[in-house]
C-alpha cells in the first residue's frame, strides 16, 4: 500500500479539478499523468482515496485551522456554502484565487465548504500543504 502515491492521486485530482473550473480545461499533460496514474493504483489504494474523500467531505470551522485561517468566499460561495480557507501570506488553500469582495466574511460564514479546501486540510491534518509539491 502505498499512501503517497494515493496522496499524489488525490492531489493531481484536485490539480485537474481546479484546471478545469478555472479554464474550462484541464491541460493535456496534467490529463495524462492523471490516467497514468490512476492505472497504478492498486484496489487499497483505490479504497483509502474513496475512505480519504468521504473524511474530507466533513465541514470545518475556519475557528478550529488556528488564527492563522480566515473564511473568503465570493457571492457564488455564499449561496452555495462553499466557502474557502484562506491562509494568511498563501491564499485560498485551493488555489482558486481570491479576486471577488469577501462576501462569506460579510455574511458570518464560518464553516469551509469548498471541497478542494477540504481536502487539503484533511491531507495536512489543519496545515497547508501546497497543491503542486
Ligand atoms: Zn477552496
């Protein structure tokens, strides 16, 4: 069993994810590592990513990530209770940059929503772990 290789797929994943929401396309090389990949996996890898993936399908308050952590989400956030974990001198700990007004901060928002965000947290265990280590 081999837990990085599970980790690396799960972060290439996101990789491909955030590609995709932000240019409408993931790129060919990050597509391809990705199926390369995934054809590696093993079935206990496989199931530790599903096991990984519901684990980090649980909200968290941005209260428990330490003061370092503050809650940013757009409009489309609010509505859609997917607000990020914003690190202070990093960014959103998905990548997805913070460009709009902090409109989950102006509306009381506690709790992170973003899946991506999610994941990172559950892979660091409430540290940031950059995606493209
Ligand atoms: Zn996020």
């Amino acid at each position: 069993m081999n837990t990085e290789r599970a980790l690396r797929f799960l972060d290439l994943q996101a990789l491909v994810n955030r590609e995709i929401e932000v240019y409408g396309q993931a790129s060919v090389e990050l597509a391809d590592q990705l199926t390369e990949l995934t054809d590696q996996l093993t079935d206990e890898e496989i199931e530790y990513v599903l096991e990984f993936k519901t684990e980090s399908m649980k909200k968290v308050n941005v209260k428990a990530l330490g003061n370092q952590f503050s809650i940013f989400g757009n409009r489309g956030n609010v509505w859609s209770n997917t607000a990020h974990a914003y690190q202070s001198g990093r960014g959103n700990l998905c990548g997805t940059p913070a460009l709009s007004s902090n409109h989950a901060a102006m509306s009381g928002i506690e709790e992170v929503g973003c899946p991506e965000c999610l994941k990172q947290i559950a892979i660091s265990g409430y540290v940031q772990v950059p995606l493209n280590r």
